[in-house]
C-alpha cells in the first residue's frame, strides 16, 4: 500500500480510526526487487486475463503470469473427458500426446457439483513430462498456486450446456492470451447439429444437498452464488 500511495484515497478512514495516509506514515519498503514500485513492475500486465469467444462467451479465467509468453498463442487438438477422474485415466492410460488441449468438463459449479478444482490434474501432468506443452480447458477451476497453462472457470458450463458440452476429440481449439480469445475452431451449422444430438451424463448426485445446490447455484461469471429466489 505504501508503494500504491500515489494512486489511494488516503483521507478514507479505516478500522485502526485513522485515515489510510496515517496508517501508512510508519510502512517502508524495505527490498524493492519484493516489493515493486508502480514504475517497475514485475509484469506489464496483470495476473490474470479473462478470455473470451465461441467456447467461453461468458469467459473463462487464466493465470496469465504463470504461461509462458511463448504459449500465449496456441493451437491444439481437443483431448475430451467428462470429469477429473476420467482425465487422470486418460493421461495415465497415455491417451494423451503433447499438444493436445485437455478439455475437463462437467466440473463447473452444477456439473461438478461445486465447481471443484483440477490442481490434481495439473500435477499429474506436470509428472507426466506436459506441462509446458499442453493446455487444460475446463469449466472446473484452478486455486491461486496453480502454475502453467491453464484455463478454468469457463462459461456457460456444460451442464447447461456450454459450448464445452459440444466438443469432439480432434477438433481444434486455438487459445490467444494476447487478444483474450479462447475458440473452437468448428462450423456454427456442425454445432447446432451437435446440439441436437447432445445427451448430457447422469447427475452424479440424484437427490440430497449437493443436488439441490447444482440445481440452484448460478454460473462462474456470475458467481457461483445460489440466488435468493432458489427453490
């Protein structure tokens, strides 16, 4: 905060009774290679990017710091799985080559239910020697630690049936951090197609709380909260 004094309100009041320039009169930086100025940052850009297009239109979230700028644009086959635990299967049965874009889905906050997180995946690949040469794509999400290419909470989710739901093996997926695009390279008359055909799993949990939560909870990008009116 001492080093964002520049650009905060410091006559706001705050729960110590003093304003924000009077709590701040004592900080000091004391190594600025851990604690940046604003004019010399670690990154030009921020942590995070939200990215958008055909497969996410209501966007999905990546680390952006974490991906190497040489993966900011890439194109890949689509590897499907309908759950983490089918994923984990798949990369130990070596049904997935490098540079495949891993697509995990049913894992968002109605399909998982909760939205759970995929860094067991992550690792997983990471052993398996592919961590910086294939992408995860996933209405699941990922927790602040997570390193490498990695897209999660991606919406509208398969359970309600996202683009994500529509993805095939093979197709391709081209991802560009850079202009904050995440597309599936596939005719929109193949979709619609695909839509028609489209059988969504079994709910892993018929009845009980956890169904009447994935029944209630809204998406990702509106914050996975159950609206008051939820019945």
């Amino acid at each position: 905060m001492k080093n964002l004094d520049a650009i905060l309100d410091g006559a706001v009041l705050t729960v110590t009774g003093k304003t924000v320039s009077e709590n701040l009169k004592k900080a000091g930086v004391f190594d600025p290679e851990i604690i940046r100025s604003l004019s010399n940052p670690v990154h030009p850009y921020g942590g995070i990017a939200v990215l958008k297009g055909n497969l996410a239109e209501q966007g999905a979230v990546i680390k952006q710091v974490a991906v190497k700028e040489s993966l900011w644009h890439f194109v890949g086959k689509a590897k499907v799985f309908n759950s983490e635990e089918e994923a984990l299967l798949g990369l130990g049965g070596k049904q997935i080559e490098k540079g495949d874009v891993i697509v995990i889905r049913y894992e968002g906050p109605k399909g998982g239910p909760g939205m759970r997180e995929m860094a067991m995946f992550r690792v997983a690949l990471e052993f398996a020697g592919m961590g910086e040469t294939n992408y995860i794509v996933t209405d699941g999400r990922f927790s602040g630690y997570t390193e490498g290419a990695s897209i999660g909470y991606l919406s509208p989710e398969a359970a309600v049936g996202g683009t994500i739901a529509l993805v095939e093996n093979g197709d391709i997926i081209e991802i560009d951090i850079g202009n904050r695009k995440l597309e599936l390279k596939v005719a929109d008359q193949e979709l619609k197609q695909r839509r028609q055909k489209l059988v969504a799993p079994a709910k892993k949990y018929p009845r009980g709380y956890l169904n009447i939560y994935g029944r209630n909870v809204s998406s990702a990008a509106q914050g996975a909260v159950i609206p008051k009116t939820a019945k």
